[in-house]
C-alpha cells in the first residue's frame, strides 16, 4: 500500500497547460511509453496519477491501477483501454470533465521515478452535443488551482512554443499559485513546427519571461507520428538529432534542451524540494503513526471467537468503564480515557461541584430575606390568629410556626432539583464513557446502559428521599443549638433608650417576630447547604460508584444471551483493518528513514548554485559530461521518493 495521498502529501509533479498543448505527448515521452488516450477535443477528462517506478532489470514494463491492484498489465493497448473506461465509469461518454483521479502505477527500466498528475487541459467553451457545463472553464481551472496549491507539489508548466508565450493561460495561473516561482518548471513544446524564420530561443533563455528554475525546450512526437506508430526511443533520439543539427538550438549551452534534459531536471528538482520537505514530512508521519495506535487502542483487539474469551474481554471492558467512571468524579487523571486539555469542559467532581454551589443560591444572596414576602399587616394578623384567649403580650409559638413553614417548604424544591441534575449528569458522563469504551458492540452498550442506568436510578431515588425526609424534619421540628440565635433571640423585647410612652408594642412584637423569622430560616438554610449536598455526594455519587462495577459483573453474569449478541459491526473491523495497514505503511516509511544513509548527505550538486537555472545536462554531445550526475540525482530521488513510500 502506498502513503501517498492517502496517508502523507508527499511530493509529486503536477503538469499544468491548457487543451491541446502536448502534455500527454510530453509525459509519454518522459515514461518512455505510449499509452495514453489519444483523440479529437479534451481526451483527459479525469486526473491521472501516474507513479513511476525505476526497475532496474526488468525485461518488460507494467502497469497497475490502484482501483484494481491484484492485475497486472503487460500490454499498454489494454492499459489505454483501462483509462477509457474508467474515464467513462466516472464521466460519461459525452466528454464530461470529473476531479476524481485515476491512479496507475508504472513499473519499468525504462522511466525515471517519479510521480506525475495528468490534469485536464483548462478549457474555455464546452463542447457542443457534450456533458461539459456552461462554466467549464472554471472547474477546469479549480481543479488546476487545487492540485498546484499544495507547497509541496513541482509544477510543470507546458506551453506550446507556437503561441504567445505572453498569453499562456498556465504560466499565469502558476505565477499566481506560486508567485516566488520556486517550485514552477517550464516546458516549451512543439517547438519544431513554429512559423519560419522563428525560434523559441528567447522563451526558453527565458529574456520574455523569467523562471527561477528556468524552461526547457522539447519536441515531442507529431500527429503524424503518432499515427505512424514511431516509438518513443526513436522519436527521443530524432529529438536529440534535431536538436544537434539546428543552426540556432545547437549553439545552446547544456541545460535547456530535450527530454533527456528535463528529466534529470526533474528529478534534481524534486530530490532537492524533498530534502527541503523531509523534517516536515518526519514530523506528519510520526504524528500520523501516534494517531494510528491510539485509535486502535480505542478500538481494541479483534473479536474473540470463544464464550469464555467473549466474557474474559467484557469483563476488561466493564473494569475499564468502573475505573474511568470513578476516577471522572474523583477527579484523578486516568492516561487510558484519551483526555486531552479542554478549556471548556471541567472534570465531573468539579462539575458536580458547581451544581453544589448553586443550591440556595438566591437564599444566600446579600439583601435577602425571607420575611420579604410578608407585609406588618400579615405579620400582625398571624399574631393575632394565633394569640387564642391568652393574656395579650405574650405572642403564640404557632403564630412563629405559621409564617415560617412556608418559607422552609421553599428549599424542597431547589433541593430535589439539585437531585436530579446531578443524576442527569451522570448519566451522561457514564453513556460517554460507554460510547468510547463499548464503541465496538453497539448491542452491548444498549445493555450495559439498562444495567448502568438502574444503579444510577435506585440510588437517585434513596437519596431523592432522604433529601424529602431531611426538608420533612427541618419543617416539622423547628429547633437549634445555635449559639448566636440563642444570644440574639434571648430577650422578647430588648432594652430601648426611648421613652417607654413612645413605644407602640404591637410593632415590636411585629419587628421582632420578623427578626426572629429571618434568622431561623438563614439559620436552616445555612446547615442544609452543606447537609444536602453531603448527602447527595454519599448516597448518589459514591454509592454508584461503588455499586457500578459490581452490578455490571452480576448482572452481565446472569445473561448468556448477552455472550450470543456479543459482536462487532462490519465497518469497525474494517477500520481496524485499514488503520493496522496504514500504521505499517507508516512504519515502513519510519524505519527507511532512519536507516536509509543517502538521506542524511546532502548532494553537493543539488545546493550549488551555476549561473544558469538549467544545468542538468545538454542536448547534444555537450550532455555526457553531466549524465553521470543526472543518474546519480535520480537513483537517489528513487530511494527518498519511491522506494520510502512505494
């Protein structure tokens, strides 16, 4: 399996240039095959990734699709065939253009390594009688944009030398992608059926129009010689021929002309922007592999086959939910749950914690009092209600009863609802923690939930009563040892410094009466505070976690049928699969990293500046001095592009 696209952005070549400009001409001539579609208007209307293999000592070339890889293809007539076809699979038959690429891989001794996208020519009126939508040009000009944007991609720019180099279409759009022009190569075709009298000489030195990596002039096969069935050796050889016996294109130094030339241009090129690349691309794999093993640590093991096994593993699994459960509200760290820092969610003690803080929130407020409810009038009519026949200035205990019970029954409500949400979450913290850990048996979860669900149900209801029973006594015993109430509360009347003939008695005992109404009910509210939420923290919290693990033992014990449904669905297996194919890929790439030599020495040729741009090799006899260097350039673009990710 490859970790190209798939799994890592790796370098790769995209060639860019609009309908009919010679890119497929051009490709074919750097592979040193022909296969690719040929016809009248847009033939490629589908990316096409062609990964290129250097096999050194095969005796026939082949090629293998990627949507198929079990099939070999030793004749390139069917490999053509194959393109059309999945063309059409995707396309349609009626020139419809489709971003969804075609990947082929290409083995053989004859072609260098590496890897290059096919895009379909930008195209600026659609087809008459076609699929082609009214706005062809620009999805075909997206589609561009999108594979040339990545840094990581070496764009070929093909121009025909016969038009406007000034006008080009791809020349602008790759000066817009990448305006620094490190990663932009020119290719200049059909440069030998320019007019008369002209000669690409000024473009390809680049006096019109300058690349930081320069242009290189090609001749690629004619129409006449394709339908003449001329093999792309001879037409290379009658490439360098031209080339060589021009009058103007043979007095060019070495480095600018022919297909020979820009292939070792290429792979210079490319082995350097992959040293460039290598940290980074180091550092996506390493965090690709953590991110592989965690995910399959998440997914566990493959499903064993025996009842006991079966068991054994649930078991693993319930122990593991009761330890996260547990350590969730007691706020330890547990490296198994898979936390990550979040600045927006806070561990389940801190968040019970907090519905803790809320009780009685608005009994406690500065300014509050619980009298606020009652004017004198009302005051002084419980008095008087419960005043009897008894000698008056003596008010009753039940006049005290009757105004304050209502106030008390006030904290019921608050107190059960502090119930209740601490119940609600955790239900949720425990159906969090069943969906990560039972992930893999969505009918085991159902049944564990039920289980779960129960406990935390039972001990909800115990403490939900005990908190009922706490507000009954609160309401039905009215008493306290509190020191300071006794102190304050100690004398009915206390001492005034007015004149006793000023005093009205019915508003002290009013005044006094609210006075002592206030400071019982802060007094409850105080306690029960701290009282309901202990309650709720012993018999709620605690004893679900400590009921939990044991319930779900007992209970999935009890159940055979449980073992019998105990399975995984088809699409977790095939994650399984597919993380433990990519994580050894990945691996793979890791162990050529490192034990792979050539990457750690940089070629001195690659980081010398010349004074030229182009200084692969020559187009005539000029270039036997630097092919040795070209060969070397590409037998270790090989190591550090096909032979660490093929």
């Amino acid at each position: 399996m490859c970790i190209r696209d798939r799994y890592i952005n790796l370098p790769r070549i995209v060639v860019l240039g609009t309908q009919s400009s010679g890119k497929s001409t051009l490709l074919e001539s750097i592979m040193g095959l022909d296969f690719l579609p040929r016809g009248e208007g847009v033939v490629t209307r589908r990316p096409l990734e062609l990964r290129l293999v250097h096999t050194v000592g095969a005796d026939k070339p082949w090629a293998v699709f990627e949507q198929d890889k079990t099939k070999k293809y030793f004749d390139f007539m069917e490999v053509r065939q194959k393109i059309d076809e999945l063309t059409d699979l995707v396309a349609g038959k009626k020139k419809g253009i489709v971003d969804d690429p075609i990947v082929l891989t290409v083995y053989s001794a004859e072609c260098p390594d590496l890897t290059l996208v096919d895009l379909p020519g930008v195209t600026r009126i659609p087809l008459a009688g076609s699929d082609q939508p009214k706005d062809i040009e620009r999805i075909t000009r997206e589609m561009a944009s999108r594979y040339c944007r990545d840094p990581r991609t070496i764009i070929l720019c093909v121009i025909p030398a016969n038009s406007d180099i000034s006008t080009s279409d791809a020349l602008q759009m790759a000066q817009q992608i990448d305006p620094q022009g490190t990663r932009t190569v020119g290719v200049l075709t059909k440069i030998d059926i320019m007019d008369r009298g002209t000669n690409a000489k000024r473009m390809i030195l680049g006096q019109d129009i300058h690349l930081k990596l320069g242009f290189v002039g090609v001749k690629g096969r004619s129409q006449q010689d394709i339908n003449d069935k001329v093999r792309v050796k001879k037409a290379i050889d009658s490439e360098r021929q031209f080339f060589a016996t021009d009058p103007v294109y043979s007095t060019f130094p070495p480095g600018y002309l022919g297909t020979d030339v820009l292939i070792d241009k290429l792979t210079k090129i490319l082995f350097k922007h992959i040293r460039t690349l290598l940290p980074e691309i180091i550092k996506e794999i390493n965090s690709r592999v953590k991110d592989c093993e965690t995910r399959l640590r998440d997914l566990g093991p493959s499903l064993p086959k025996t009842n006991n096994e079966k068991m054994q593993l649930v078991w693993n699994m319930i122990t593991e939910f009761s330890e996260n459960f547990k350590n969730s509200l007691r706020g330890k760290f547990d490296h198994r749950s898979g936390a990550r820092f979040d600045k927006q969610n806070v561990s389940g003690s801190a968040s019970i914690k907090m519905l803790f803080a809320e009780l009685y929130e608005e009994f406690v407020e500065k300014g509050f009092k619980a009298t606020n409810d009652y004017s004198d009038k009302d005051i002084e009519k419980a008095i008087i209600m419960h005043q009897g026949d008894s000698i008056p200035g003596f008010p009753s205990i039940d006049s005290f009863l009757y105004l304050v019970k209502p106030q008390l029954e006030k904290l019921r409500e608050p107190a059960i609802e502090c119930v209740n949400n601490v119940y609600v979450y955790l239900e949720s913290l425990s159906v969090k923690i069943m969906n990560r850990i039972f992930y893999r048996f969505p009918q085991l979860i159902e049944d564990v939930s039920e289980i779960v669900i129960k406990v935390l149900q039972d001990e909800r209801d115990q403490t939900r009563q005990m908190v009922e029973n706490l507000i009954d006594a609160e309401e039905g015993y009215l008493f306290t040892n509190d020191y300071s109430y006794l102190m304050s509360r100690a004398t009915l009347i206390p001492q005034q410094k007015q004149d006793a003939k000023q005093i009205d008695p019915n508003k002290l005992f009013i005044e006094e009466m609210r006075n002592r109404i206030d400071s019982y009910f802060s007094l409850v509210v105080r306690n029960i505070r701290d009282t309901i939420p202990k309650l709720i923290g012993f018999f709620l919290v605690r004893q679900s976690e400590e009921r939990m693990q044991f319930s779900l033992y007992n209970e999935i014990n009890k159940s055979f049928a449980i073992m019998e449904s105990l399975g995984e669905p088809a699409h977790v297996a095939q994650e399984r699969e597919t993380l433990s194919r990519t994580l050894e890929t990945l691996k793979k790439a890791q162990k050529v990293l490192k034990k792979d030599p050539d990457l750690a020495v940089t070629m001195k040729e690659t980081e010398e500046d010349d004074s030229s741009p182009n200084q692969a090799g020559g187009a005539d006899g000029k270039k036997a001095t630097t092919n040795d260097d070209g060969a070397r350039n590409q037998g270790q673009a090989k190591k550090t592009n096909s032979s660490l990710f093929g």
